[in-house]
C-alpha cells in the first residue's frame, strides 16, 4: 500500500502541467444531498481542490484522504467510464443500458472491490453508475467505490457555500433560498441533486475549461498509474458512446497500454468499431468521411474541415494499430458485458499464471478455460495441486475449475493422497452437521477413523472402507459429511459404483436430518437431498433396464464388500428408499427370491401340496431338474411355501389357542393343554432365536436385535407370548384371583395373535395397502389422543365439582372423570345416574343447570368439532397413502420377503427339529475347526470376474447416459432461443437502417 502511495505521488509531482503547479487540497469532508423523498439523505464523502499550491502536496493529500480517512481498500479492479457530449444520441431503450448494470452487478459478485471513475457528464454514464449502486445486492455494495470528478462551478452557488478555510469542513446540500426541490426521479434518471457516486472529487480552478481539462489529466494519471509495480493491471477504459473528444480519450488510454472497451450502438457512433475492421485508414475514410465531416466539422469551412479530419484520422489509425488492447461490446445482442471487461484485461496482460490466480480468486472459470484452451497457458501440477484444494475447500462454488483441472490432465489418483485428504478434512470439518474428531498420528491430524465410524453409525454398522478405495467415493463421502450440496453431485457423477453411492448418500442425509436442526428448514434440506439421490440411483436403473433387463437384475443383487457384503436391494431397503425397493427391477428380483425354483406357482395352488406332500411330485413344476429329495428341498426351501406353511399352521395355533382359552379350567391340564403350551414353548424359542441368532455372518448381534425391535409384529409376539407364559405360571396357585388374571392374560394373548394374522396380510397386493394405512391412521390417532384427553380430563373434573355432595377422597373419583365423559362422546349420556346421588333425584338447582350447560358445550366440541377433525386426519391419510399405496405396499413386501427367506422351512411346532439340526452342526463344524464361507455371489456365470466387470462397464455407460440426459433437461428452452433469435434479427435491422441513412 506505501508503495501504491507513493507511485500516485509521482504522478502528481512529475506532472509539468501549468494549470497541474497550481493545484491543492483545501477542504474535505462530507456533503448530505437531498433526495426528494423522505429517504434518507446519501452521504457523500468529498475533496476540494483550489488554484493555491503546488501538485506534489496536492496529490500526497489527495492519496492520504483516500485511504488514511476515508478508509479505501486497495482495489480489485479499475474501471474507468466515458461517454460522449457532442453528439445527440442516447442509449435507445432501457434494456441497452440495463444489460451494462447487469453485468457490473455480476462483476461485483466476482471481485473483492471495485472503483467506477468518471469525470463525464454524459447522463448515460451517470444513470449506469446509479444503476450499479441500487441495483447491487445489499451485500455486495459496499464493494463499490464510485468516485466523481466534478467542477466546482456544477454545484457552487447553489448548494455549496462559497470558498472555506476550513482543513475538514463538512458541508450539506441543501437548495438555496426561494429553490424547490424536485420530485422523485424516474428509473434510471439522475437528479443533478444527487450524483450517483460515493465520493466526489471537486475542481476549482480558474475557469470552467480549466477545470475539465484537469479533470481530464487527474483522472488519467491516477488510472494510468494505480498499480504500476504489478505485472497485472486491473484498471480498464470503458467507453459508453463515441465522438470526437472520445476519440482522443481512447488513444491516450491504448498508449498507456491499458485495455479498452468500446461500447458499440447503432448510429454516428459506429465508425470506430467498422474503423477496427478495416484493413487501411484509406478503407475507413471512403466510407466514413463526408459523414463524418458534416456531423463534427460542420461549422467550420472546408479547408479547415479537411485538416481537422486528417488529424482525426491520424487518431483513428493510432487506434487500429493497437487494436488487440481493445474488446468490443455489442449492446443489443449481448448481454455478458462483465466477459467484455474480463477478456479485454486478459488482452492487455496476456495469459500469465498471476492473471490466472486472480481469474480463480474471482470464479470465473470461462477466462481461466480462455488461458488454457486459446493462449495456450501451461500450469504446473503443484499450481494445479493447490488450485484444486483451494477449489474443493472454498464454500463459493467453484466446479467449473475443477473440471477445468481434470480437463487438463489432472490425475486424481495422484492428487488425493491420505495425507492430502486429511487436510481437506481438516480445512472443512467445522462446516460439517456431525462432529469429526481427529486423531494425532506423527504430528499429523488423521480423520479417517471418526470418518469411518461416522459413516458406519449412519450405515447402521454396515460400512467398511477398505485400502483400495476409489479416489472419487473418498470425495464423495468427504463432500457428503462437509456439506458440500453442490459438489457432490458432480464427484457422484465420476464415482465407479454411481447406485450404491446414491443410496448411501440418501441414507446419511436421512440419518442427519433424524438428528435435529435448530432451524426446520435445515432438516427439511436434508430430506429433499435424500430424495434427490434416491431419484438419481432411480434413473440409473432404469437406464440400465431398458437396455438389459437381465443385468438390471444381475446388478440390483451384487453385493458390495464396502457395505457389509450387501446388495443395492438390501442397500435401498436399509436406506429406507422405498422408490428404489418398488422398482419394476426390484420387484423382480423379489419375485423370483418369493417363487424360488417354483415355476408358475401361487399361494392357493401350493396349499394342497403342503398340507399333502405325495402331490409335490406331480403337481408342482420346478425351473430346475431335480432328485426326488431335492424336489422336497427346493420346494420347502422357496419363501411362498414357508409363507403358506406357516401361514396354516398360525390359523390353526390361533384357533387351538382360542378352544383352550374358552373352554379354560385351571387343573387338570387337558391334552389341549399341553399342546398348546408346547406350541406356545417352539414359538418362544422361534422368537429368541430370531432376535438373538444372525441369519450370517454379515450382521452382527447388536444389529439383529435392532432389526428384530423395529418391527411392530415381532413385538405383538413377544407381548402375546410373554402374557402367555405368565398366565401358564399362574395356573398353578390355587387362588380365584389369580385364576380370573390367568383368563384376562389368555384373553391378551388371543387378541394379539389374532391380530398377528394381519401380519400375512402385507404380501397381498390389495388387502396390504390397508394395512397400511390402518398403520397411518393410528399414528395420526395418537397425536389427536393429547387434544382428547383434555377435554376429557376437563369435562370430568368439572361435572364430579358440580355433581358431587361430600364425597370422601378415594379411587373410584378417577372412574368417574374417564369413565362418563369418554363414553358420552358416542351418545351414552347417563343422564339418570348422573342426577342422582345416593339414590336421590337431584332438584333443579343451579348446579344442575350447570350440568346442563356444560354438557352441552362438551357434546358440542366433542362431538361436532373432534371427532369431525378426527375424521377428517383420517381422510388425509388414505389419500397420501392412497396416492403412494403401490410404493408404500411393494417396500413392505420387500421384508416380507426377507423374513421368509430367513425363516426355517419347517413352521412351528416343526421347527424345533431345525434348530436341533443347526447347533448340533455347529458344533460339530467347531469341532472340525472348519470355517465359513462368507463369499455370497448372486451372479451366474462360469467367470465372476468377467461378469462384474461387465456389470461395472454397463453402470458407467447408463451413468454417462444419465449425464446427458440432465444436460439436455438445462438447455434453454425453445422460447428462449427463438427470443434470443428475434433480438438479433432486431440489431441487424437497425445496422441496415443506419447504413442507408448514412
């Protein structure tokens, strides 16, 4: 900064000027002028400057202002904005100039902070300045600094006092005496009240010409010299409209080597864009010299109309000679005028790595691609190393640069090394929803451990990352836990397992979202990106299937070593995707895990061979040629026999259960009895070993009794079978009370397995969506149960106070405040009880016509308004589940089919002998120290390898199919086109219209 100081210092002091040696500070301060309206007042900090000193005291104090009290940043970028005053011609419309703020709005969303200069008085300029500071976005604008050249003599006199001696005067604008104020101004007009800059820079020399001819060289020197010890100069020469004096304005500017971005328009202004086309001057002046010569040089004779034009044309000729310092901005076709002032910086500096850096600094990867691809810019692989891990940690988002270094040859393999992506973890574990705690290693700071366990505890134990992992899923899954929205999906995008991926990302955002968040909105993010990347392993399968419906299937079950040896089925159903697990190809694969080696089969066709096993053998056809005793395996071993097995031997448990309990005597027990209770003894040892017993060796204990709890009928299990053995111990005591509990536990227990069969009912594709719903339903009922009992509780309380005479404390009080309220909710009013009192009719007092009125208004709102609201829930129910029945139905069956396939094929009381057969098995294979073989494969194929890798190469050829896609989904639209088509034919016609008046 001490050195940018002292270069503008020189400028000054080097300066030999006459009217420069006369020039210095003599107030500044701030000036308040008025707005028309109640706003408040703009502020505007402002330097003053006289005809009383020397130019070095002048420029020290004018850079000491600058930055010592008025507390400027160094600048980003310069941008220096011209128009013209000689000619008549304006912007056409609005949208001309509203395409320039636009793009020095996103310009400003691109650089840290930016200066606007400007000493013109073009009301163009002026209305694109003010359009810069209203339209920025409230955080960007205090990025912009506009700073305003003016003439003492625009604003003396009428709302600036007359000369002060004061060092630090603060003035207020205000109008002079007998002046009113004007209205508001239109959109895009400037009141002369109110100049659109930040700061003002004041001139007050001798005369007005004086004046702007200083403001003319102030203005240039301290563009031209700014950063004068860079290799990179962000200052750029803007020139909205084109005349004469412009001309020169431009040549000074293109021999200071500073780059120059000429605004093109349709009319007189449109000679200098042609004059950069032309091959010659010679070209030029056939074309524009009668025209010209009568717009500017009208007013003078032709002699002396001849020399000024020659001398202009030396100056047009200057100009094309230096034509690569300029980039020229067509207003009404393009609408990208912050790439015009980008590209024409790079024209002047070149493709050097310092502009590459800024480029990156301000997120503008299309100059960066420019560099590259067109100036053929050449970055080292620690440039692009750094580079990357600035792009992946920045919150901004930068995926335009990190393809840009994959383009170029980036090698991710290389760049993401353990130590590399610990640092990543470290630069960005703060931002992240869970709590990532390194551990020390060698000084260092290694993540991977708590990664893991994060990863694993979402997983619900089922991840493992193993010593070859893919350096895109490492990403991945850094980008999952660090919230990075916008860039995972392009990392998800390269990943080698894209489905496996998708589910594993839709189950960590649920996981996170079941978490809590200080802000609902924060939870609700979270579940839509879950859904999100269930729709994205969705829309790969069915890429997949409908090229080839058998590896669709093939694909939906290979396991994945990562993930607990488990399949995409297992992974949906685990993730809790039930869009995924209702996919045509999912539901394939279920069938065929539910028909097994049956052919042809349904459940009412296989009832008959289970109940009589002789018609297997000519009844029932299989897939597979089989012996005679693997026809009995295969057909006990498929999970719709097991189902129809136990679904009849549940209905005849059921019914014994229900003959014992009516026909029940405490002793002797009857050969019912006994066998029901050993029935009931299987089931008991059915559930444990459920619960406690993994099907493989791919879950754990932990995780099996998890599973085991999260179903609702495992629990109706234990609960019927619990009341069931105490009723049974009960039994025994010869004591009328226990025998009248033994009869209210058995009647417990037949309720509930009664309606455990409802449990069969899911596999059916219409009774079991309302099963579903009579699931919803009673959620919905529990919340409306809090509302109830309030009113219940209320009313109870209220009646017993009116009702009761002396009464003593004692139980039979709580029946009383349940008992009668609940029950006159549907119509039991108990109005003959209720008015009498140890048998005496209660007269008509005032508390009974307190009773009245309060009954009234209870059935009122109990009545009319609850249970309405009740039925109304309920009718939200059945449509939501209606609408998603199909789905909610096929992700239900999905662990009707598991629990089927895990089951023994023998049902209770028979399975006794299956679990006799499995521990003397495995304890002789303890004894034979034989271990087991836990590589499941579900393809089928004489080469597994080939099999996989041709799985793999199908996944990425629907992935990238699945890429185009999206990319076809965000093209502009045909409207969009046609409009941008019609724009351009509108330009054309105005150039054609210009040329034939010209």
């Amino acid at each position: 900064m001490k050195h940018l100081i002292s270069d503008i210092i020189n400028i000054f002091t080097s300066c030999k000027c006459p009217l420069v040696d006369r020039v210095m500070i003599f107030s500044e301060g701030e000036l308040n002028f008025p707005t028309g309206s109640e706003r408040k007042r703009p502020v505007v900090k402002f330097v003053r400057l006289n005809d009383d000193g020397n130019p070095g005291k002048a420029a020290e104090e004018i850079i000491r202002t600058m930055f010592d009290r008025w507390k400027l940043s160094k600048p980003d970028l310069v941008l220096s904005l011209h128009g013209a005053t000689d000619i008549q011609v304006r912007l056409r419309n609005g949208d001309e100039d509203n395409c320039m703020i636009k793009g020095l709005c996103r310009l400003i969303n691109t650089v840290d902070s930016l200066w606007l200069l400007s000493n013109s008085g073009d009301k163009d300029v002026l209305r694109i300045v003010d359009g810069v500071r209203t339209r920025a976005e409230v955080t960007d604008r205090d990025k912009v600094v506009s700073i305003g050249f003016m003439t003492s003599h625009s604003v003396e006199g009428k709302y600036l006092d007359s000369v002060t001696s004061a060092k630090h005067a603060v003035k207020s604008f205000s109008p002079a005496n007998g002046e009113t104020m004007s209205p508001a101004p239109k959109r895009h007009s400037v009141p002369p009240s109110a100049p659109p800059y930040t700061h003002l820079v004041l001139v007050d020399l001798e005369s007005e010409e004086a004046e702007d001819k200083f403001q003319e060289i102030l203005t240039s020197e301290i563009e031209s010299r700014l950063i004068s010890d860079n290799t990179f100069k962000p200052t750029i020469f803007v020139q909205t409209q084109i005349d004469k004096k412009s001309v020169r304005h431009i040549k000074e500017a293109l021999a200071g080597r500073r780059p120059v971005v000429l605004c093109e328009y349709t009319g007189s202004e449109h000679f200098l864009s042609y004059a950069l086309q032309c091959e010659n001057i010679q070209q030029f002046k056939k074309r524009y010299a009668n025209h010209l010569k009568r717009v500017f040089y009208g007013d003078v004779s032709d002699s002396e109309s001849e020399n000024l034009f020659e001398e202009f044309c030396d100056q047009v000729h200057t100009i094309m000679n230096s034509k690569d310092l300029i980039e020229i901005y067509n207003v009404t076709t393009c609408d990208n005028f912050d790439d015009s002032i980008l590209l024409a910086l790079l024209k002047a500096s070149g493709a050097t790595k310092e502009y590459f850096f800024k480029a990156f600094s301000w997120n503008r990867c299309d100059i960066a691609r420019r560099m590259i691809f067109l100036h053929n810019l050449v970055l080292s692989d620690d440039d692009m190393a750094e580079l990357m891990t600035r792009a992946l940690c920045d919150e901004k988002c930068r995926l335009g640069f990190i393809e840009l270094f994959l383009e170029c040859g980036l090698q991710m393999e290389n760049y993401l090394t353990e130590e590399r992506l610990d640092k990543l973890y470290e630069l960005t574990a703060h931002q992240s929803d869970v709590t990532l705690v390194p551990q020390e290693t060698s000084g260092c700071k290694c993540y991977q451990k708590s990664v893991t366990d994060m990863v694993r505890t979402a997983m619900r134990g089922q991840y493992t990352r193993h010593d070859d992992a893919k350096p895109y899923t490492d990403l991945f899954i850094w980008a999952l836990l660090v919230n990075r929205f916008d860039l995972a999906p392009f990392l998800w995008l390269r990943c080698v397992d894209p489905i496996a991926l998708a589910l594993v990302a839709s189950r960590f955002y649920k996981y996170v979202a079941g978490r809590g968040f200080p802000d609902p909105d924060d939870g609700s993010h979270r579940r839509e990106m879950a859904c999100e990347y269930e729709e994205k392993a969705c829309s790969i399968l069915t890429e997949i299937e409908n090229v080839d419906p058998d590896a669709a299937m093939q694909l939906v079950t290979r396991r994945h070593p990562s993930y607990g040896n488990l399949d995409h089925l297992e992974l949906g159903a685990l993730a809790s995707c039930k869009k995924f697990v209702a996919h045509h190809t999912c539901q394939m694969v279920l069938d065929r895990r539910w028909d097994g080696d049956i052919s042809d089969a349904w459940c009412s066709k296989l009832i008959a061979p289970v109940l009589f096993p002789p018609l297997i053998f000519c009844r029932v056809k299989f897939k597979t040629e089989h012996t005679c005793f693997g026809k009995l395996a295969a057909f006990y071993d498929t999970p719709m026999t097991k189902f129809v097995f136990n679904w009849i031997t549940w209905l005849a448990f059921v019914i014994l259960f229900s003959h014992v309990s009516i026909y029940l005597r405490r002793l002797p027990f009857t050969i019912a009895d006994y066998i029901l209770h050993g029935w009931l003894a299987v089931l008991l040892i059915d559930g444990f070993w459920q619960m406690l017993v993994p099907p493989d060796d791919r879950r754990s204990i932990k995780r099996t009794i998890l599973n085991y709890r999260k179903s609702v009928w495992n629990w109706f299990d234990m609960t019927a079978l619990t009341c069931a053995a105490v009723a049974f111990g009960l039994r025994f005591y010869d004591n009328a009370t226990a025998f009248e509990m033994v009869k209210v536990l058995y009647a417990c227990s037949c309720c509930l397995f009664w309606l455990r069969v409802l449990r069969s009912y899911i596999f059916h594709q219409y009774l079991g969506p309302f099963i579903i719903m009579i699931r919803g339903m009673l959620k919905e009922m529990y919340w409306f149960l809090w509302v109830l009992v309030v009113f219940i509780v209320g009313f109870g309380v209220a009646i017993n106070i009116i009702l009761s005479v002396e009464r003593s404390p004692n139980v039979d009080i709580l029946r009383d405040i349940f008992y009668f309220p609940y029950f006159q909710l549907y119509g039991e009013l108990f109005l003959d009880a209720m008015n009498t009192t140890n048998d005496k009719q209660i007269p008509d007092t005032v508390s009974s016509v307190a009773f009245s009125m309060f009954l009234a208004v209870y059935l009122i709102i109990g009545n009319l308004l609850l249970l309405n609201i009740l039925i109304a829930i309920f009718s939200g129910v059945y449509q939501r589940i209606e609408a998603n029945s199909r789905r909610e139905w096929r992700h239900k069956r999905y662990f009707l089919v598991r629990e089927y396939q895990e089951k023994p094929s023998l049902p209770a009381p028979f399975s006794i002998c299956i679990y006799i057969y499995r521990i003397i098995k495995y304890c002789f294979s303890k004894c034979q120290k034989q271990g087991v073989n836990n590589d499941i494969l579900y393809l089928h194929g004489t080469n597994v390898d080939d099999e996989r890798r041709n799985l793999n190469e199908l996944e990425l050829k629907c992935l990238d199919s699945y890429k185009r896609r999206q990319q076809q989904k965000e093209q502009p639209s045909l409207e969009t086109k046609l409009s941008q088509l019609e724009k351009r034919l509108k330009h054309m016609e105005r150039i054609l219209e210009d040329n034939l008046h010209q």
